[in-house]
C-alpha cells in the first residue's frame, strides 16, 4: 500500500498542476476525437457512399458527412458526432439510414415530419419509400476500434 503525504505549503502547487494535467488530458482527448471524427467522416465517405450500401449522385450527402464533422468539450465529457444532413434539404442521410415512406400528396398542402425532425412542407408529392441502407452506425461499430486507438494515441502523446 502506498501512502502520500501533502505538506500543507505545497497545497497550491499541486492544485496548480493538477489542473495543468487535467487541461492537457482534455485538450489530447479533443484533439484525438477531431481526428478520428474527421477519419470516421471519410471513412464513411469512401466506403460506404461510393456503391454499397448507398450510389453516390449529386454528392451532396458525401459532401454534408464531411462538412458535419463537430467535437465539442465540456468539464465532464469530450462528445465527438458526424452528421448526414445536407444544408436546406431534407435529412437524406437519416431517410437513407433508416428507410422512409412517404404517401402521395395532391392539390393540398399537406405537412410532415421526416426522420431527424425536420418538417417539409408540399402541394404536390409523388409516393415514395426508400428501402433502409445503414451507413452512419455501421461505420461507428466498423471504426470504433479505430477511434479509440486514435484518442489513446493523443493521451500517449501528451507525455502525462
């Protein structure tokens, strides 16, 4: 069993370095989640919007994926996400994730919400449904290995 005796004047400084190492921590953790978010964000890019599960037309869902890319830091938790939603259009990526059907609406306006919460608006829709074709939570569990290499290769890095 190991014992540790502070003395009472050297109370700040430790406080002072603890903090220090909890900012380095922190920053390391950060650093490594962008990287592995804009990683896991080409990933799905490359392999999952360029065939199977999912033909690439426009680009616009590839181009929204790497666009959606956002770390964000707290004083408890470092959250890492990587998005599908193309800006000004419906959320194609969670229609394509999940599968989605749509009735169709003639000569009145008719109001409906789509997966990811966004409410469209239409006078004229022709019925469709779009078979699901999972590729943003595949491609977590594909690359979550990878992810936390990347982060414990950041913390290795910062020489705590």
């Amino acid at each position: 069993m190991l014992t540790f005796t502070i003395e009472p004047e050297a109370g700040p400084k430790l406080a002072a370095y603890m903090e220090q190492v909890r900012v380095r921590i922190t920053a390391s953790i950060r650093s490594g989640m962008d990287t592995a978010m804009h990683d896991l964000a080409q990933f799905i890019v490359s392999s999952k919007l360029s065939g199977s599960p999912i033909q690439r037309r426009t680009g616009d869902l590839a181009e929204a994926v790497l666009a959606s890319v956002r770390v964000k830091a707290t004083e408890e938790q470092v959250h890492g996400s990587v998005a599908a939603k193309p800006k000004g259009q419906p959320n194609l990526g969670l229609w394509q994730e999940f599968g989605t059907h749509h009735p169709a609406v003639e000569g009145k306006l008719r109001v409906f919400s789509v997966p990811g919460g966004d409410i469209v608006f239409t006078n004229h829709l022709a019925e469709f449904t779009i078979a699901p074709k999972p590729f943003l939570n595949v491609s977590l569990r594909e690359q979550q290995t990878q992810i936390i290499a990347t982060i414990r290769a950041r913390l290795a890095e910062a020489q705590l």
